[in-house]
C-alpha cells in the first residue's frame, strides 16, 4: 500500500509541473530524436561528473543496424522536449519479448521526472504491449520500492593479461558469493 502511495505521488508531481511523454519505437525513432537522446544522456553524465561513456556514433549504429530494438520516451513540458529515456527491447526464440532499461538523460529538472521516463512510462507500454519482464537497470534498491525486483546480471570480459584475468577472476568469485547473499536478502 505504501508503495502504490509513493508512485502515486511521483506520478502526480511529474503531471503537475506540466509534463507529458510521446514514445517512438524502432524507425519511427528519427534522427531529431537520437541527437536529442544523446544531448540528454550526455549532459546528465557531465552534472554527475561523468564523462559519457558511450559516443554518438554508439547510438548511430544502433539506430542503423539494430533500430527495432529501442523505445525512446520523450518527456515534454510546454511543447518542448525537456527529458527522455531509451529502453532497449529483446527476445529469444520462443520466449515472450522483453524489456531492458534504460540511458536516460534531462535538460530541465522536475521532481520525479527520471521516476516517470525511466520505470512508469515504460512499464506502462510494456504491459500494453504484452511483454512480460522489464528489467529496470543495473543497481539501485530504489527501484524495488517502484515495483521492480532485483534481477542477477551477467557480462562477459577477456583480459589479456592472464595475471591480472586471475586477479578479477579471483575478486569475481568472492563478489558473486556477496551478490547472492544480498540478493537473497532482497527477495
């Protein structure tokens, strides 16, 4: 109950300081889009003292060569685009499609906002939309408390250097014992 309360809430600031959103999916995601995305993307790494680490020319070929599996939101106020998150989307033979989120960035703060591109927009399509997961992203217990459980992720690294390869081969292992006693605890 105090869950559904707090999205109520985030929900209703983002609508009362006059934001709305417009989706595109796939090629219907135009070049004006992309450039805006990562005007966004880009300047939110760089108020966090960040650097972005994924370029322009990332998103070019994305849009080139895979541009069906991406979902922009774009957070509007007062006719302007003012936010927006990319969502990728994804499916194996023989499973229902899934949803993986999400590179966000904003132009203008309100309260909330990044609460409404990043988790309720885009749930909110997915369920329209019969997906049956959307993975939130990467880190953060503030997301169990916006209805998203903690999903176990997976990379794949080649080092060349074999000493250093066994050194995080080695911290890999102990780490991967603590993630799952935590996501245990979690659960």
């Amino acid at each position: 109950q105090d869950k559904r309360k707090k999205v109520r809430q985030e929900r209703r600031r983002v609508a009362e300081a006059g934001g709305n959103f417009r989706h595109a999916r796939g090629r219907d995601i135009s070049a004006q889009d992309w450039d805006f995305f990562y005007q966004c993307y880009e300047r939110t790494y760089l108020e966090h003292g960040n650097r972005p680490y994924l370029q322009p020319a990332f998103f070019g070929r994305m849009a080139q060569h895979m541009p069906d599996d991406w979902v922009l939101f774009t957070a509007q106020r007062e006719g302007r685009d003012i936010a927006c998150s990319l969502i990728g989307l994804g499916q194996a033979p023989g499973q229902a499609p899934v949803a993986y989120g999400r590179y966000w960035g904003a132009l203008e703060r309100v309260d909330c906002l990044h609460f409404e591109a990043c988790y309720y927009q885009p749930l909110a399509w997915c369920m329209a939309r019969g997906f049956v997961r959307f993975e939130g992203g990467a880190q953060g217990e503030h997301k169990m408390a916006r209805g998203l459980l903690p999903v176990r992720t997976a990379s794949a690294h080649w080092l060349r250097d074999t000493r250093f390869a066994a050194a995080v081969e080695d911290f890999l292992a102990r780490e991967g014992q603590g993630v799952h006693r935590y996501l245990s605890e979690l659960q």
